[in-house]
C-alpha cells in the first residue's frame, strides 16, 4: 500500500479511481467524490468534509474517521465496507451498499440512512434524527442499538436485532421476517401490516402496537401503560408478562397474558374472529 499521511485535499474527485492506499490524518475538505471508484483504500483518523466521498468503492477500513455536517451522502453503491469508532456527522450516509460490517459509530444526524442496504452487521452504535432508517433494507444484523428518529425499518425484511433501544414511531411497517430480541421499543402505531415479525422479552410502549399484523409471535413480552388498543386486526400467538391495557379484535391465533385492562371484541371483528384470549391472573 501507498502511505498518504497529513495531507489536505480539496475540490472534485482528488483521488479518484485510487487503489491501495493507507490515509492516516488525510482531510478532504469541501468538494465532491474525493475517493470515487476507489479500492483497498485504509483510513485512519481522516476528516471528509466533502459530499458523495465513497461512491462506487469496494474493500474500505475507517477506523476512527469523521464525517463532517458537509459530507452528505457520503457512502453510496459501496461494497465491503468496514468502519469502526466513527463519527457520522452528515444526513443520507449510507444508501444502496452492501457487505458493511459497522461498530462504534455515532450518527447524530442521520435522516434517510440505510437506505436500500443489505448484508449489514451494526453493534454498539448510537443513531439519533434518524427518519426513514434501513428502508427497504436487507439481511442487517444489529446489536446494542441506541436509536431515536420515527418510521424505521419500513418495508425492511430478515433483520435481527438484540439488545437494543427503539424510539420510533411507525416502525417496521409492512417489513418481513425481523426479529427483535431483549430490546426495548417505544414507538406508537408499532410494526404495522408487518409479516413474520417476532418480538422475544422486549418491552413494547406506544399507542396501537402490532394491528394488521400476519403471522406476530411475541414471546414473553412486557407492554407499557400506554399501549393500548394493541392487535387490532393481526393474526397472532403471544404470551405477555404483567399486564397490557387492552387488546382489540384481533383476527385469530392466541393471546394469554398476566393481566388486560379491557378486552374489546365488537361487531368490526374480522373473519374467522376466534382468536383465544387468555389472563393467568384476573385480580
């Protein structure tokens, strides 16, 4: 590899189409495409400042970069990608890439991230302003997720999650196959018209969780006091801890819970309208 070290570029595509280069304590300042096309490229330290700085690019390390407010759109149709204790300062980062292997990153502003991005693995990160996050994404695989910004993961499909904190409303509507694990999420209208979405010990807080759901398992659950009028319209098996302040026509499977405050089954049923609800413990 060729060393590049404390170097100052500027203006458009200054190291375009380069390939096996070592950057240690580079800044891009404002420009466009400052390493386009580019392979094998290791960063460390570097400061980009400039707009759309890894488009089209294949086999990159960042390792304690920064991307300035100005470097919007920063890594697009990118593949193999891996960034580690970066600070993403810009909106748009991350769109149409593939194979990102990510850990330690803040994303303070991240409107529209992960947009149409697949083979995704995110642990121990923190993603604030974040509207529209992962849509339409694919295959992600996060861990110990610290996230607030509403509308997430709409229309995604074969994501796991763990460990994780979720302030979003509209959430992981009409996704396929997720799976949420030890998590916490607040959002109202939570995981609407959502296919396969499996929620494993999380607690769930919002207004009107999981309605038109098809195939909802939840697997000893904890709701919140505001989150009531839950199910409405899902097809569902779900086992819930302590108590849920109420459930409303559900359209079929089964629901057994501790505890719900008001149970509403009334003449807007679905067919077939014999879900099973059951409380372990009516006082």
């Amino acid at each position: 590899m060729r060393d590049i070290s404390s170097k100052e570029y500027g203006g458009e595509r200054p190291l375009y189409m380069s390939a096996r280069l070592h950057l240690t304590d580079v800044t891009f300042h404002e420009g466009e495409s400052a390493l386009k096309e580019c392979r094998e490229i290791h960063a460390e330290r570097c400061l980009f400042e400039n707009k759309y700085a890894l488009w089209e690019c294949q086999d990159i390390i960042c390792n304690g970069c920064r991307f300035a407010p100005s470097s919007r759109s920063s890594i697009w149709y990118s593949r193999n990608i891996s960034m580690n204790d970066c600070l993403i300062e810009s909106a748009k980062p991350f769109r149409e890439a593939s194979a990102l292997r990510l850990s330690d990153l803040q994303l303070p502003n991240a409107a529209e991230a992960f947009w149409h991005c697949s083979d995704v693995t995110l642990n121990k990160s923190t993603i604030c302003g974040s509207e529209y996050l992962f849509l339409h994404a694919t295959d992600v695989r996060i861990d110990r997720l610290q996230q607030n910004g509403d509308y997430s993961f709409q229309h995604a499909a074969n994501i796991i999650i763990t460990n994780s904190v979720i302030h979003s409303k509209d959430s992981f509507w009409e996704s396929d196959n997720c799976t949420i694990i030890d998590s916490e999420i607040d959002a109202e209208y939570l995981g609407w018209y959502s296919r396969n979405l499996r929620l494993v010990r999380c607690h769930i807080n919002g207004l009107q969780p999981l309605c038109y759901c098809t195939n909802l398992q939840l697997e000893d659950c904890t709701f919140g006091d505001d989150s009531g009028l839950a199910f409405e319209y899902s097809t569902l098996n779900a086992t819930i801890k302590g108590s849920i302040p109420s459930v409303k026509n559900p359209t079929s499977g089964s629901i057994t819970a501790d505890h719900i405050g008001h149970i509403i089954l009334d003449e807007h049923q679905k067919h077939p309208a014999d879900c099973i609800i059951q409380q372990t413990d009516r006082h």
